[in-house]
C-alpha cells in the first residue's frame, strides 16, 4: 500500500518549532510511506493546487497530512481529495500545529513528537476504508405544533418559500397566549392588534394557500427521520363546517345550555356553542358535546335552525379523524404554562376570594375578559390597594431554582395599566429580585418605580409570606417581620413547561431538560434545534422566554429547514455512522439507552440492534458502552485505533 505524507509548514507557525527533515528521516522509513514532502502553506490557492496535481500523478492509496488542526481544513482537504478522483476518507489529518508547535518548545522534543503522531497516522489510514455518502429523497414540507408566535412565525416563513406547511393546534384558535392579553411589555402595545397582521397573512394572505391549519388537533404518532417523517393527527370534531360558516354569531345565543368559560378562567359563562373569545381566529364557533343536550339523547336543533346560511353548517354527525402528513421536518412550538400557586399554600391561591395568578389578571384587565376589561373584585367592589407578588415557585429550591425572566416584566405593565385603569390604586410589589434585561426594559421598570402610589418591598421568598382573610381585606404577613393588607393580591408564577410537553416529547422521542423543557442540541450554539435531526425547537417549550425571542427563534427553525430541505435536493447522509455487528449482538439494548440522538432501533423478531444512519451523529457513545463490542463506527474502528496507538508507539 503506497500511502503519501504532506507536510505543511503553515507559514512559520509548524516549521520555525518543528524539523521536517528530521520528520521526513524518521517518518520515511515506516513502511507503506510512499514518498514525504513538504510544503510552505498547504490551505492557501497555490497549496491547494500542488495537492491536487501531485494525488493525480503519484496515485496514493492513502495519504497522510501532518498540518493544523482537523477543524480547520479536514473538509478543505476531503474536497481536494474527491477532485483529484480520490476517495476523501482514505485521509487522516495529524494536527502538528495545536498539538506539537504551539505547545512544545523545545526544536528536537516537537520533531520527535510530531514524528511519532504521523506514524500513528500513516499505520491508521491504512485501515481505512473508502467510504460513501448515500443520498435519499427528502419532503420538502413541515409541520409545525403549536399556533403561538413562534409557531406561526416560522410556518409563515416557510410559507413564503413556496413550502407547503401544516399547523397542528390544540385549541380551537391560533394565536397562543397572547391574544388573550390587553397589552404586552415593554411598550404596552395591544397583543391581538401586534399578531393581526401575521394571523391575516396565515389565514388569507399571498401565500395562506401553501399553509393547512389543524385546529382542536394534535400529533399522536411520529415514525420516520429526517426527510421523511410520517406524522398521525388526531383532529376532534368541530361540528361547525370551518370553511362554509361566516361567524356571524347567530346560531349562539339561542342555545339553551350554559357552562363556565375557560378562557376566562370560569368568571364568566358561555354557552355550548360558542366562540373562543370575541377576535379569536378562525371567527368559527364550536360545540362543546360534553355540555350539549344532543349528548343527552335530546333532539335540540335550535344553533342549527338559527344559522342564517341554512342546514348543513351545523354537522352533528361531525367525527373525530385521524390524518397522516408525510414531512421532512417538524417544529415544535407548543409554548408553556404557569407553575401551580396551589403548590404553595401559604399564598391562598384558590382558597381566598381575590388571589390572582398573572393570566387570571390578564383576562381581567382585558377588554374581552369576564368583566369587559373593567378592573373589579370578585364580590363587584373596586379595588384601592394591590399587592403583586413575583418571583412565586422562582429562584427556589424547593419549587424552581431558575429564573423565568418575563416576570418583572409583566408585573411592572401591570403596575402601569393599573394606574391607567383606577388612577390612585396603590401597587404593592414584593420581589426576591428584579430583573430588566434588554435595551427597553429597564424603562418600563423606571416608569413603574416612579410611580407615586407604588412601593417594592423585597423579602427573602415568598415561603415567608402567609395569605390570610381578615374581614374584607387580605393581610400578607411576612414571618420575617411585618404585614400589609391589600383588596387584591397578584400571583407572578414561574414559567413552566406546558403539561403535554411530556407526552409529545415520547411521542418525538426528543429529550427534555431537568426542568422539563425540551433540550437543545447546545444552548448557546443551537438552541432551535433539538437532539434528534429534523426536529426543531422554538419559543416557550424550549425555555423562558419573551415575545421577541420567541418570534426569532420561530425564524431561525425557519432557517435550518429552509436550508437543509431544499426542493428536489437529495438528503446526504455523512457515512461516519455507527454500525452493529449482529452476530455479536446480545439484544441488551445498552447501546439504545445511551444514544443521545434516539438513532438506534431494536428488531423484535431478531433480537438485535441496529442503527438509523441518518439519525446517527457518529458520536460513538454506543460503541463504548456495547459490553458485547458489538457496536462499531465507520472511520473509527477499533481496529484503526489501535493500530493508531502501535504506531505513535513505535
């Protein structure tokens, strides 16, 4: 086997600590070194062009560069190898620069350091085999879950390259969370007037033909990998045609059943046909089963003959379906939730009259909410004095130890809409810590901490607070030392993963975090995508986060698809993948335990293990843990390792 080794001498960085001659003395006796030369800068043009002609004329089977790190010029290197008709994976990279000159200051010690890499090197490329990327056809299309910003945000995005997207949402309207709120942070701008424009892109805009939206549904099957994934949903009945009724409201108020609603936390009622809440998208009602005199055996008809269109809007006879969409990618973009007040007693929630969570506050501030935005208790009284707790299940041990970091935020807009609501009302805030991140933020805070009639106590946590009713008050005592009374009393709860984010996460079989977010691929570096390739992560239900960030990371999922499932583009596949022996294979699914991309599959009937090259990182942490060393990687095999080590030795 005739294997070439290049020397670089990257400018002076290798050559003024390492002696090529001495290298090319002790290296050129190795056998199957073919021949050793040297050049000054082997990545600039005319480096690249000496190793593309002198592979044409000497015809290596292996070659050998001692240069710098692989990191830098591997794939530099690989290119030049394909071009001059050579496999790229007959190369092995020795880094002399990092490893030897930059850390070796004696001229003899790095040279016979260097020497004995490139030995390693030269007795381990020739183990190596000539490997192939495969190519497979690929769906260009995505499916998106969750209907929040985020959500929407990237599916428009998509939408807007020609991509055909659906959008599977839960509820029977998109838009998320904040289109039930008054006004968001930090400039007190009306949420539902922000996302219009974007809802009205999705729904009738230039490209509202490429994007399917799934409402009352959700995702119950995921198979596949990247490219190729097969997704079931299941979509609840409406019993209203979605695309022939105009919402026009007609068919609701004759209906005889009432429930409590929901949407504002059961302050209100409404009725067993009805709309989400008034400027919900789509402007379709639903009928609630559970509460209509149908599902009683009752052969009420009365939303039906009040439909100004005529019969056919209403269908009874609605079923529930199960759907499959053929993707190559997903996007997960189910949001989050509030942490549970009841888990901390001492603070009253659902015991004392006039003990808020944050959205419960929201809903009553707006204009749609159960009291049509007009600020008032529970018994109809207005309130002069209110007391906002932060921090409740936050920067706590025994609850959650991080910090959510909208907080503050929407507790300072409070501060600010109370005062334009009921001018004089005195703002209470307790606080373990405030946060105002941002080029903006601090000014909210600023505006709030002006205020005359606001005062920022700060305690130790909220687990020294006790909530009690005293005549028509509430008393916020502080074990610490000291009490407050207040009409009403605000809850800033933690931001926490939404309660399906476990189900889907299995569904996907995408891990999730200690705290029950979805886990990043790395939390700096890419943080929209998740472990498992294809399957990307945007807003809430990958950590805390604001609107804005939300709205960007929906851009960035828009770009890692946009850029990997390119239209009539096969999908490579880097052949540097593990493989399992089944001979050796004991069926002990260790291997399948500690994959970090969920790449290897188990075979039932054959008892083995086997691994889904495309899913597969090449990371090797299986082939470690194989106790039966029936694991292996393509480009790092045992057998190439080890003869790398005889060599350094040698």
């Amino acid at each position: 086997m005739r294997t070439g080794v290049y020397f670089c001498n990257c400018g002076s960085n290798i050559s003024d600590r390492v002696d090529s001659e001495q290298v090319r003395q002790k290296v050129g006796n190795v056998s199957d070194v073919a021949y050793f030369k040297t050049f000054g800068l082997m990545c600039s043009e005319e480096g690249k062009e000496f190793l593309h002609n002198d592979i044409t004329e000497e015809k290596p089977d292996r070659i050998v560069i001692a240069a710098c790190s692989p990191r830098d010029h591997e794939s530099t290197f690989m290119r030049i190898l394909s071009g001059a008709g050579m496999n790229p994976y007959l190369m092995q990279m020795v880094n002399i620069r990092e490893q030897v000159a930059w850390v070796t200051d004696d001229l003899q010690k790095a040279s016979e350091k260097a020497s004995h890499f490139i030995k390693g090197a030269v007795k381990r490329v020739g183990l190596h085999k000539p490997l192939e990327k495969k190519a497979i056809d690929m769906s260009p299309d995505v499916l998106v879950i969750g209907a929040g910003p985020a959500g929407l945000k990237a599916a428009l995005t998509i939408a807007e390259s020609g991509r055909k997207v659906a959008i599977v949402e839960k509820r029977a309207v998109v838009g998320g969370e904040p289109v039930l709120y008054e006004e968001v942070f930090p400039n007190l701008e009306c949420a539902p007037c922000m996302l219009e424009p974007m809802l009205n892109e999705i729904l009738h805009g230039e490209h509202a033909e490429n994007i399917e939206i799934l409402t009352k549904s959700e995702v119950i099957d995921v198979a596949g990998f990247y490219g190729n994934f097969i997704v079931k949903v299941k979509t609840e009945p409406r019993f209203v045609d979605l695309h022939q009724c105009i919402g026009c409201g007609e068919c609701i108020a004759p209906c005889p059943v009432s429930v409590r609603n929901e949407f504002n936390n059961g302050r209100d009622d409404r009725k067993a046909i009805s709309l989400s809440f008034a400027g919900g998208l789509p402007n379709v009602p639903f009928i609630d089963m559970n509460a209509c005199l149908r599902a009683k055996g009752e052969d009420c008809r009365l939303c039906d003959q009040a439909c100004p269109l005529g019969e056919g809007i209403i269908k009874f006879d609605d079923e529930e379906l199960v759907s499959e969409r053929n993707v190559g990618a997903i996007v997960v973009a189910v949001g989050s939730a509030l942490y549970d007040s009841a888990l901390i007693p001492n603070l009253g929630y659902g015991k004392i009259p006039d003990v808020y969570t944050a959205f419960e506050f929201e809903r009553l501030l707006s204009s749609t909410g159960p009291t049509s935005g007009q600020l008032q208790m529970s018994d109809g009284r207005v309130p002069e004095s209110i007391a906002i707790l932060h921090c409740v299940g936050s920067l706590d041990k025994n609850h959650n130890e991080y910090c959510s970091g909208i907080c503050c935020q929407y507790a300072f807009k409070f501060n600010l809409m109370i005062e334009h609501k009921l001018p004089g009302t005195f703002v209470t805030h307790l606080y373990k810590e405030l946060v105002y991140p941002g080029k903006e933020e601090y000014f909210l805070y600023k505006r709030a901490k002006e205020n005359p009639h606001a005062t920022f106590v700060r305690t130790v946590n909220v687990n020294t607070l006790e909530i009690n009713r005293k005549s028509d008050k509430i008393e916020i005592k502080n074990t610490a030392g000291g009490s407050l009374m207040a009409d009403m009393v605000v809850l800033c709860p933690a931001i926490v993963p939404s309660k399906s984010s476990g189900k889907l996460g299995e569904i996907l079989d995408a891990t999730r975090d200690r705290f029950g977010f979805f886990e990043e691929l790395h939390g700096r570096l890419d943080s929209a995508k998740s472990k498992v390739r294809g399957i990307y992560l945007a807003g809430t239900c990958q950590s805390p986060m604001n609107i804005q960030q939300a709205i960007t990371q929906g851009m960035a999922t828009a770009g890692y698809v946009l850029s990997g499932l390119v239209e009539g583009r096969k999908l490579e596949i880097e052949p540097i993948t593990a493989f399992a022996d089944e001979d050796k294979c004991s069926g002990c699914r260790v291997c399948m335990s500690v994959c970090p991309y969920k790449a290897i599959e188990f075979n039932t009937e054959k008892q083995k293990a086997s691994v889904n090259e495309v899913l597969c990182q090449g990371c090797g942490t299986c082939v470690a843990a194989c106790p039966a060393g029936a694991m292996n990687s393509n480009h790092f095999t045992n057998d190439a390792i080890f003869a790398e080590i005889e060599g350094v030795l040698a």
